[in-house]
C-alpha cells in the first residue's frame, strides 16, 4: 500500500523494539485489601513508521504488550495501541485525503482502579477528502468532509457512525498573521438508540494566529450549539486560545485554554500527535467512555528543556466537565506531571516521572488522589540490545469506602532495536 502511495517505499523509516520480560505486580487486581501479587511473563513490541514526500504523508506508532498470569488465576491478556495520521495528495494544492486512527486502552468503569477486568480496546476511526480553494495570493478557502467510526469492545452506547463537514475562509493579514471564519457540521448516530441520543453539533467561529520567531499565537472565538433529534438543544459560547514561546534553543513554554464542547471520540482524534516514537509501554487511560457530549473548561501549561544529555518537562493543568447527558460524572480535576531523561554516559540512561492528580466528582461528592511515581533505567550493552529495569509506584485516595489501593510493579527485561 505504501508503495503504491508515493512510489517510492524505501523511503519510509519504521522502527521498531521487541521485550521481553519478567514482571513482579504487588495487586495485580488493585484491591483495597487482600492484594493478589504475581510475578508473571510479559513480552511486548512497539514500532513508529513515518514518511514524508511530495505526495504522502505518515506518521504511525503503535505496540501490542502479552501478559501470561501464574496459576491460570486471570486469563492471559493481550492489549494494544495505535496512534497514527495518513495525508494523502491527491492534487497537489487542490486536493488532499486525511486517514486517522487512535487505539487505545480504556476502563470498561472509570470509578474503579484498573486491572485485567476493567479494561477494554477503544477505537476512534476518521478518513475524508479536503479541498483547497485559492481566490487570490492572500485570500483561501478550505472544504473538509469526514466519516468517523467509533468503538468500544464493552461499552456498546459509545458506538456511533459520524458524518463532519467544515467550511474555512483564510485571509492572510501580514507574512505572520492571518484570520479565519469557520462553520462546522457533525451528524452523530448511535447504534443503540436506547441509552444513547442522535445529535447535530454545529460550530460557528472566528480565528486568529500570529506565527513569530520565537513566539506563536492562536486564538478561536464563536459559538457552539447541539441539536437532539428529539427536540432538545444547548449552546454555549466557544472560547481557545493557545500560545508557545520559545525560551531559548533549548526551553519552551506553552499555555492552552478552551472552553468548548467535547465528547470522548472527539478527545481522542485531538490526542493523535504529529511526530510518531516507538512506545515502550501499554497504558490504560482515564477516558469516560460513554455516549455524552460535554461541556470542558481547561487550561493547560507546560515547560520543556531540551539539552544534550538532559530532557525534562513540567506539565501542570486544571480542567472541569459538565456533561450534557448524564451528570454522574462531573468533574473538577487539578493536576501536573514531570518527566526526565538524563544519558548518564554512553550506552546507559535513566528516566523518571511523577504525576498527581486530584479528581472531584462534583455530583457524587466523591474526591480521588492519585499520584504515580516511576524510574526506568536502561544499558546498552552492545548495539541494539539492551537490558531495561523499570519500577513503579501507584497510590490512590478516595473519600468513596474501599476506594484506597496501592500498587507496585518491578519489571526487568531484553530489548532488541532495529536501529
């Protein structure tokens, strides 16, 4: 398929890792009491493909991780991510097709603590044509159409067909700034009309961005309205902005803030990144995977040094959530998280993360802690084989009875890179 894409297959780079490991879990069913612990086999493999030509665009990363249980207490599992955008040119300057898929791994019940029952596979699906209209050198319009697929291995209400469309007009204002009036479409039928309700979502808003050399703005204005095919509608006011300032070659600064319209399948084509990196891991996320659109008002920030031999990132947030259908699961979440990367010499480096979050269920007058806490630490001893030693430590709080648990997981395997 690539080749036939751009003709030219070897220019694609895949890269890929291959562990395999013995993993020691202190609650592997993350129990308030009585923990189950277990030492048990897990092998995995990650890969990242990119490529980038005159006619094809790709950026792909995914992994699939096995875990074998001791004692046939759990079934064996097998999990898996995929995370990818495809830009196809099909007409250069006039028309272009956009692929996207986000796989990932979420809880079946975002109130209990993971572990193998509480897991399922969410896929979120997106692929359509978009058309470029040039009417003169500083003035363009855009004209996108997507069909999107969601699906969730348990939770049958979040299954839905989509139908979005997008009308854009751009003028450009100077060589770094331009402005942009955009209307936005999007039918979204469910598959089970009982516990899910059809809806039309329609966004009318102003852009504005500013691209400088060491400084870039981008700032949306307008309104959003949600449409029940049974009658009942809500609007809002649509307010993002977002801006990153370039320190110095090595620091950057980032703000995000919105408030806006969301539902968990839009979330999940938003969080596709632009560049792919070989995953180590498979993670369970904290999505609530249901049928609700919601309301979101967040603001995110974010630091990041880039050196030679040191990376670190501070990420701090606040964020809440009204949901339009069910307000079970209002929100208000504060959190931050930090990660680094420091290559202690040749062959042997060692990272480290933290997060904490504070989660208030504001309907169920229930409040979560969590914090989680990790090192990994990694030799090379010849080229493209290595020995990894991760441990990790996970704490929740909750006001909710037999809510607290905590868990920690030491894992030492055998990795092979092809580069």
């Amino acid at each position: 398929m690539l080749a036939a894409f751009s003709g030219h297959a070897s220019a694609a780079r895949v890269d890929y890792t291959i562990d395999l490991g013995m993993e020691r879990n202190s609650n592997v069913t993350m129990a308030p009491s009585d923990p189950i612990e277990q030492r048990y086999l897990r092998g995995g493999i990650g890969f990242s493909i990119t490529e980038s030509i005159s006619a094809l665009q790709l950026s792909l990363d995914g992994r699939a991780e096995y875990r074998d249980y001791e004692d046939d207490i759990f079934a064996d599992t097998v999990d898996g991510t995929l995370s990818g955008r495809m830009n196809w040119v099909a007409i250069p300057d006039r028309l272009f097709v956009v692929v996207e898929d986000n796989l990932t791994v979420q809880p079946v019940d975002s109130l209990v603590p993971d572990g193998p029952g509480n897991r399922q596979q969410v896929n979120v699906f997106s692929a359509g044509p978009t058309m470029l209209f040039n009417w003169s050198p500083q003035l363009h319009g855009q004209a996108e159409l997507r069909y999107v697929n969601s699906d969730a291995e348990v939770t049958e209400e979040f299954n839905s067909q989509r139908l979005a469309a997008a009308l854009r007009t751009i003028r450009e204002l100077t060589p770094t700034s331009r402005i942009s009036l955009n209307l936005q479409a999007q039918r979204v039928d469910f598959d089970d009309d009982i516990v899910a309700r059809d809806y039309n979502r329609y966004d009318l808003y102003g852009r504005y961005v500013r691209e400088l050399a060491n400084f870039q703005l981008g700032a949306d204005l307008g309104y959003s309205r949600i449409d029940y095919r049974q009658g009942e509608s809500r609007s809002e006011p649509l307010l993002r902005a977002d801006a990153e300032w370039t320190l110095s070659p090595h620091s950057q600064l980032t703000a995000v803030v919105s408030s806006q319209f969301s539902d968990t399948a839009t979330d999940a084509l938003a969080g596709i990144q632009s560049e792919s990196t070989v995953p180590v891991n498979v993670l369970t996320g904290d999505a609530v995977v249901n049928a609700s659109p919601y309301e979101v008002r967040s603001l995110d920030l974010g630091y990041s040094y880039t050196g030679t031999r040191l990376n670190l990132s501070l990420t701090p947030f606040v964020q809440k959530r009204d949901y339009v259908d069910s307000d079970e699961f209002d929100q208000k979440t504060r959190g931050s998280r930090f990660d680094l990367h420091w290559l202690m010499r040749r062959g042997l480096s060692l990272g480290t993360y933290a997060t904490w979050e504070r989660l208030d269920y504001t309907q169920l007058g229930r409040e979560d802690k969590t914090t989680r806490v990790g090192a990994s630490l990694e030799y090379q001893w010849v080229r493209r084989w290595a020995v990894r030693l991760h441990a990790e430590r996970y704490k929740r709080e909750s006001t909710d009875l037999n809510q607290d648990v905590a868990q920690n997981i030491v894992y030492l395997s055998v990795a092979y890179s092809n580069r």
